[in-house]
C-alpha cells in the first residue's frame, strides 16, 4: 500500500477524496459550468505518489491545498497535484461515463510531506506552484467555493474517513500541461508564514 509522510510518521490513506470545480476562475479557464453542489470524486490509494511522473499520454497538472485526516477532522496540510489524462477525461464525459481513467490512475495524487496545524488556522492557508521557477497556480482557503467545514460535511454523508485519508479541496487557476524534465515546486503557507515547501522533477 501507498503511504504519505505527516509528521514525520507514515501513513496510509484508504482512498483521496477529491473536491472538483471549487474556485470560480478555474471552473471559467475550464468552460465548465457553476456546480450547484459539491462535486466529489475518489481516487484509490494506487494513486499516491511522492514522484511526479509524465504520462504517456497528453496530462495536466492541478495544484491543490490538501488535508491529511485523523479521528474525522483535519490534522495535517500538504501540497498535492491532481494529475488528469486530458484527452481521456473529454472522452468520457461526451459519453457520460465515469472519469476513473482519466483521474484516477497510478501516481495520478501526488503529495508533499504534510504538517500539523491547528484548527483555528485552515482559514488562513493559500497555496503556490512554480514550474520551471514562474509561479503558475495561487489560491487560498478564502477563495474556496466550498470550504473545508462544508467539505467534510457532505462527505460524511457518503463515506466513512479513516485516519490518514487525503481531501484535495480543488484547484484555483492557472492549470496546464507539463513535459519530462520540468522542475514543479509547491509551497503552503499559514498567512505569510511557509510550512511546506516541495520540489519535484517530472520524471
């Protein structure tokens, strides 16, 4: 099974939870429409990696603020990127099928270390992602559609969260694709304060 750091500890997430379409800009670079709920969709433990692979086919990268989960609240944030088969995902949904394909696949989650933090401080977290040293994505809890609190709520209604589940809240502007060799750095911060800072190299 996949694991995750947190605190320096491994842990091992039974799935992701993932929170589609949850910053307005995103969703009009994407020419989606508005959700009237929150749109939640689950990748498998297969998909965590701590390596940011290139896919053989056409990929794009979406940075996104994530929560580690324990006793069913949030206790930990990290970086992760939500990678998604392009191609594939604009098959699917002009059929009307599921997008496992096209998201869920190996390594298709992948996540800094993750660090503690306290409740009265998830309103206060934004998130950066450089590629190749030019900032591309920025986007903070504010700016979230759908915030963590309403996030977990209605998850609850649907599935049981274990210690160690992921949520990726959804992912701001600035999305694109990416090709061998690019260096991605993310990077959380609480206010102006940096706690997490990642470097990847596409492999």
């Amino acid at each position: 099974m996949k694991t995750v750091i947190f605190e320096d500890r491994l842990y091992t997430p039974s799935k992701i939870i993932c929170v589609g379409r949850n910053y307005y800009k995103h969703i009009k670079e994407l020419k989606n429409k508005n959700p009237e709920e929150i749109v939640l969709f689950i990748k498998p433990n297969t998909s965590v990696s701590s390596q940011l692979i290139k896919p053989v086919k056409k990929c794009r990268y979406e940075g996104e603020i994530s929560f580690i989960m324990k006793e069913g609240r949030i206790a930990g944030v990290g970086l992760g990127i939500d990678l998604t088969l392009v191609d594939e995902q604009e098959r699917l949904k002009t059929k009307r099928l599921p997008w496992e394909k096209a998201k869920a696949f190996d390594s298709s989650a992948v996540f800094s270390d993750f660090v503690k933090i306290r409740s009265e401080d998830i309103e206060k977290i934004r998130m950066e992602l450089f590629i190749n040293g030019e900032l591309r994505q920025s986007g903070d809890v504010s700016g979230m559609i759908y915030k963590p609190s309403e996030i977990i709520e209605e998850i609850k209604k649907y599935f049981t969260i274990y210690d160690g589940d992921i949520i990726m809240c959804g992912t701001p502007e600035g999305v694109g694709l990416f090709e061998k060799g690019d260096i991605f750095e993310g990077k959380i911060y609480i206010n102006d304060r940096q706690v997490v800072q990642k470097r990847w190299t596409v492999k």
